[in-house]
C-alpha cells in the first residue's frame, strides 16, 4: 500500500537523549535513545549505540548480540522475485504440506547466521508451490516472509503524524480513538499558528499538545487545563521539544476555572499548605529529637555509629523538606503565570479533546476566548457534541456552528492492482467547531429574533380587530 505522505522526517542526527521513532513495517515505537540501554522491538531486542551520529531515516540491520548495522543499498540481483509464475491459482489447496522446511528447519538456519533475505530465499525454494503461484501471490508471499523474518528497523524523527498513527496503531483507548486525519483537522480549525495563545483541555496523553505546540513552533503561549492533580504529558514528551518550546508552556488546574471567574482565585494557598506542612514536620522532628535526647542524656555511653546514622536521616529530612518547598514555590509560580494568561480573556483559540463530556468544560473555557476566534471540540461520539451544540445554540455567544464527522479509507496503488483497502477504520470521532462572538451582540442577535416582526403584529392587530366588530 502506498503512503500519501513519504517518511521525510530524516533531517538532523542521532544524538544521546533524543527521543526516536522506530518504524518496521507498518508498526511504530517512541523510545529515547540511551546509552547501553536495551530495546524490545517487535519481539527482538537491540541497542541504540551503533545509530548515534546517523542520519535520522536511516534503515538498519539487527545482527546477533543486539548491535545495529547499515542497511546495506540493494542491487539489482538481489531481487528473489521468480521469473517462473503460473497463470491461476485454482489447483493451489492450502494443505500445509507446500513447505518442506520445518520451524526446526528454520531454527537452525537462524543458527547458522543466515540472514533474512537468505531465509526467505530458502523458503521459495522449497516451496512445491510457489511456481505455480501467480505473479501478485509470489510478491505478496515474498513480503510477507520478508517481514516476518527480516530485522530491519528505520529510526526517524518525531512529528505529529508518526505519533498520532503509532498510538492510533498500538493504544487508541488512550487518546480517545483520536484518529489522525482527525488531529489534523482539529489543528486546521482550530487556525493553530505561531504568535497565538491557545487554550487545550485533553487527555489524550499529551499528544494534541505535543501537536499543537510543533505546530506552534516553540512562539505564542500554549495554557494547558488539566483536570486531577497534574498534568499528563507523556505523549509531549515524544516530541523531544527544545528547551524554548517549554518556556510557551503554561499549565493551570481545571479545578479553579470557577474561582478565577469569580475573581477569588489564591494564589497563595498551595505555597501556605506547603508552609504549614513543613512547619509541622518539622516540629514533630523538634519533638521526636528531644524525646530522643532524653534518655541518651541519662546513658553513661552512646554509639558513635549511631549518631552519625541519626545525623544522616535528619539532614535527609532537611533536604527533602527543602526540596518539596522549592517545588511548591515554583508550582505557585507556573499557576501565577497561567493565571495572568487567561485573566485577559483574549485567547486565540481553543482546544478541547477529553474523555469527559464536553458541555460544562466547554461553556466554561469559551469564557477565556476573545471575540472572532476559532474553536474546535473532539469527542468519540456524537451525542456529546449535540448537547453543545444545542447550548451554544440557545445560549448564543459563538456563530458558523458545524458538526462533522471524518470519513478516511487507504487505497493500495501498485500495478494492474489499484484497489481500496478491505479493512478500514470505522470511526475518526466527530468535531464541533464555530466561532466566538462578543456576549454583548449575541444577546442582542437573540433578542432581535426573539421580538414579533413589524409587519406581522400589525396584521394580527387588523385580523383581531375586524373579528370584534363582525361579532
């Protein structure tokens, strides 16, 4: 099946700590490349020190002992393609006896140190019936056999598209069965472009934000709204981001959407916990230290090894104490910062795809958009979406309302056998989308629709009016 789009995510080199995406086949895998650290890949393992300083794209060849080799280029006589081939496959009965190599067989071939391409080799060769096979069998048992027994892996660079099919491909339930032909819309809507300041709920992983902010491109302000006790960023993280990125990165809880509304929002609470906290740690250690010193005041002799084990806990205590305050203080911080972001209210735009029903999230973060700004909504299904849309409706406040669906299938393109692909997707979600309005004009727009026109009380006056003078 041909790819629309070509893998050219090969610019740059591999370097230690660069998050990589590894392509066999149609199967993809997110890994960071570490020193010495081994990779389970498709049920082999391997390690990623040979492919530090190569081009990003570049294939490689798994050899025994786990270490990577070049790809080497493939020459015209490698082909195993077989000039012999039949014209039907109606005598061909599927029995299992075709093959006259046994698993055990390719064991020891694997053994041996034959490589992929020489196995599969040895299997058309004592294959009865791979002659009589058409010429599109023959290819497509060539690549089957090829792709269970070759190692060949390509390492590429993140981007939004590799990551939204490898998790769409391996765990859809953990992006919401978010599609990526979906993503893709959800950024076209949603008019993401550097220099905006973009507002996104989600629990896709992180993914929509790790796509919002390469689109980006480390300028304008992203506010993550999370809901919990954190943020979950691990698909973001896959992005392998530099440092810049993370600076356009502001989070804030969902949890105090409502205060910051109501202007009664504390900025000092989680910082006056953590005081309190670690003011009575440490009294309770100012306790326990002198509950302690009392009866080694009443020995004659005290371990030495003891007291410097003792020392050693309290200055773990201290430290740990120190820590989680400078952790709290910098918390107090990110929230100060994102705070100031949405109380302007001017966000460019909004961006919503989670797991919870949409409405309530929805009506409290358009609050936060600025007039004329885009906003797109995700959801699996489609009732949710009905809901909001019904509410905008009645409640005004956004126009150009639209509820879609997205409606993908691949299509294999190869000679003589262009044809659409059996199995396909059943599903990429639904999206609402519209854009804001100032409140102001959407009350009046309501009201305006609301009152009787001119003309038609003038005719129910005259209708009225004649009724009561024939009576």
């Amino acid at each position: 099946m041909a790819e629309c789009v070509k893998d050219s995510d090969a610019e740059g080199r591999i370097s230690y700590g660069d998050y990589v995406v590894l392509k066999r086949g149609d199967v993809f895998k997110s890994v960071q490349v570490e020193n010495k650290k081994k990779v389970i890949f498709e049920k082999q393992w391997f390690f990623l020190d040979n492919a530090v300083g190569q081009l990003y794209g570049t294939m490689f060849e798994i050899e025994a002992g786990g270490s990577l080799k070049l790809k080497a280029a493939k020459h015209s006589g490698d082909s195993l393609d077989s000039k012999e081939a039949g014209q039907d496959n109606r005598h061909i009965v599927d029995d299992g006896r075709s093959q006259k190599l046994s698993r055990d067989d390719i064991e020891t071939l694997k053994e041996q140190g034959l490589k992929g391409q020489e196995i599969v080799q040895q299997l058309i060769d004592n294959s009865t019936t791979f002659k009589d096979k058409t010429e599109f069998a023959q290819e497509k048992y060539i690549k089957k056999k090829k792709k269970k027994y070759e190692s060949n892996i390509k390492i590429l660079k993140p981007s939004t598209r590799l990551l939204a099919m490898m998790y769409h491909g391996r765990e859809p339930g953990k992006i919401c069965h978010l599609r990526y032909d979906t993503l893709a819309q959800v950024l076209t809507l949603g008019n993401i472009h550097a220099g905006s300041k973009i507002i996104v709920f989600e629990t896709c992983a992180g993914l929509v934000l790790g796509s919002v902010m390469e689109r980006m491109g480390g300028y304008g302000s992203v506010i993550q709204m999370y809901p919990g006790g954190g943020p979950t960023r691990a698909g973001m993280e896959s992005f392998g981001f530099p440092s810049h990125f993370h600076q356009t990165l502001h989070e804030f809880p969902l949890c105090k959407v409502n205060a910051l509304l109501a202007g009664t929002l504390d900025l000092s609470e989680k910082d006056a916990d953590g005081n309190g906290r670690s003011e009575s740690s440490q009294e309770t250690s100012g306790v326990s230290e002198e509950k302690n010193s009392e009866p080694q005041s009443m020995e004659v002799s005290v371990d030495p090894q003891e007291e410097v084990r003792r020392a050693e806990r309290e200055r773990l205590r201290e430290q740990r104490a120190q820590e989680k305050k400078v952790k709290m203080e910098e918390k107090r911080k990110k929230l100060a910062s994102a705070a100031a972001l949405l109380e302007g209210r001017n966000a460019d735009g909004l961006v919503i795809a989670s797991r919870f029903h949409p409405c309530p999230v929805l009506m409290g973060l358009l609050k936060f958009v600025a007039p004329s700004r885009p906003f797109v909504v995700y959801c699996q299904y489609r009732e949710p979406l009905i809901e909001c849309y019904t509410k905008l409706r009645e409640q005004g406040g956004a126009i150009s309302l639209r509820l879609t669906d997205s409606w993908l299938r691949h299509y294999q393109v190869l000679p003589n056998r262009t044809h659409p692909v059996l199995l396909m997707s059943g599903g990429g979600g639904y999206l609402l989308s519209g854009t804001t309005v100032a409140a102001d004009a959407a009350k009046a727009r309501n009201q305006h629709k609301a009152e009787e026109p001119v003309a038609k009380r003038l005719k129910l006056d005259k209708i009225s009016s004649s009724c009561d003078s024939s009576a």
